[in-house]
C-alpha cells in the first residue's frame, strides 16, 4: 500500500504576523519539490488568512494548531472548526503540550477528533507515552489506550493522520531511533486494525514526531510503517524545513 508522504510543520507559539510572513516567503524562495510529499504548515491562528494568500498557487497546505469542539457561544479565547475550516485543511489535536499545559484529556480529544471531521477539517491526531511510562514499560498501554479512546465512535476514515509523538523526545534534541519509532507506529496500525479495519488502517497516514531535524529524517522515511513527520523546532527553518521535505521526497520515491 503507498501512502503520501506528509511532512507537517508545527510552529507552536513561535512568529509573530510580520515573522511569519517572511518565514513563510523564505519557504518558498526553496526549490519546488513537486507533490511527491504532502506539505503542511501549522503557524499560530492569528496568521492564517495572510498565509493561506502567500500559499494559493503553491502546493503547500495550511493547518491549525488546535481548535474546540463547539462551533460558537461563550467559550473565550477558544477557536472554533467553522472558523478555521475557512481557512485550513488540517488541524493538528491532542498535541502533548495541550494535554500537559491545558489540561485536555483522552476525553476532550475525542470530542475534538469528531468535530474536525464534521466541519471538514483533517485532523493530526498526537499520540506519545511519557518518559516515566517508557521507562516502566507501559508504552503499549498508553498508546493502545490514547488510541482507542481518542477515536472512540469515530467513522473509520482514511483521511485521519495521527502522528506518534514520544513525550520524552518533543523539543529535546533526543529523538528516538527509526527502529523504535517503527514498532509503535505498526503497533498503532494494528491498534486502529482492530478498532475500525484492516483496508482503512493501511490508508491511514501516521508520522513520527520529536526532534526531527534534517540529520535525522532519513531514519524515519526509510522504516516501512512510518509515513512522514511532524516537526516542531525545525519547522522554524525554512531551509532546514525545506531538506527536510525534499529528503521524504527522494527516499520515499525509491522504496
Ligand atoms: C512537535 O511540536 O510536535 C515536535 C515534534 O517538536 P520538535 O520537533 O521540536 O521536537
């Protein structure tokens, strides 16, 4: 089964209008490396409608970085999926430091999960154990659990991403190895096997993410169940993000 690659850029709380714009014009001063690898930039909310401008005509894609699982009222500070589904075609959910810093939980993920495919948004779910739950050998467990429940009642789709992030490896610079990041990603394949189907589970795309840079990317696209990756730091540099993408790109084209 071929799988597009998908190499998505999470800039977390990084840019501000003025950074991002040039970022992104940065971005696209790189050479074109066609379509062989789906792109995917994930700036802060405030700068999406001036992206999605610089990105018509290129072959990148916009995504958000969070959104709730409401479509209006008295929610403050929250974004709704009627608000991005204007304007991106990803939203990335479940990310570790919402689950750490803002307190969401397999629960509320669920929710959002579900909400993103009514509204028409593709989400990247995140998934990863701690390092203390790695450490006592329990990363099956909550991988299985994180899975199971985040797509509770989900209508199988091979439009889901989900995007295995160990913990222990977001913004260290201490990423795992391709090997170890291959056997949970086939352990989540197998997980959504079993949950939804085994031809669904085959489309549905699953990226490593945790210090990916451009070092170390050909680990991953060489392993067999690993489809792309979610890059935080890196993402912030344009030529760094660049070889990132056009490595995917040649080593996917000769496996
Ligand atoms: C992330 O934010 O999803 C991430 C993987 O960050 P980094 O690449 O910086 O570890």
């Amino acid at each position: 089964m071929m799988r597009n690659p998908l190499i998505a850029g999470n800039w977390k709380m990084n840019t501000t209008l003025d950074e991002a714009i040039v970022l992104v014009q940065d971005m696209l001063k790189e050479k074109e490396d066609g379509d062989s690898v789906e792109k995917v930039i994930c700036p802060p909310f405030i700068s999406l409608p001036a992206i999605k401008d610089l990105l018509k005509g290129t072959s990148f894609k916009l995504g958000a970085q969070n959104m709730y699982f409401e479509d209006k009222g008295a929610y403050t500070g929250e974004i709704s999926p009627l608000m991005l589904s204007a304007l991106c075609d990803y939203v990335i959910l479940g990310h570790s430091e919402r689950r750490h810093y803002f307190m969401e939980n397999d629960e509320t993920v669920n929710k959002k999960v579900k909400k993103a495919f009514e509204s028409g948004l593709k989400p990247i779910l995140c998934v990863g154990e701690s390092l203390e739950d790695n450490e006592a050998g329990k990363t099956e467990q909550i991988i299985i659990g994180q899975v199971e429940t985040d797509l509770a009642n989900v209508v199988p789709t091979g439009d889901l991403v989900i995007a295995y992030e160990p913990i222990w490896a977001i913004g260290t610079g201490k990423a795992a190895t391709g090997k170890q990041a291959n056997v949970t990603i086939n352990l989540i394949r197998r997980t959504l096997a079993d949950q939804w189907n085994k031809e669904t589970a085959q489309k549905v795309r699953i990226l490593y993410g945790g210090s990916v840079t451009g070092n170390n990317i050909g680990e991953f696209i060489a392993e067999s169940d690993i489809d792309g990756a979610l890059v935080g730091g890196a993402s912030l540099k344009a030529v760094e993000f660049s070889s990132i993408i056009k490595q995917a790109a040649n080593l996917k084209s000769t496996q």
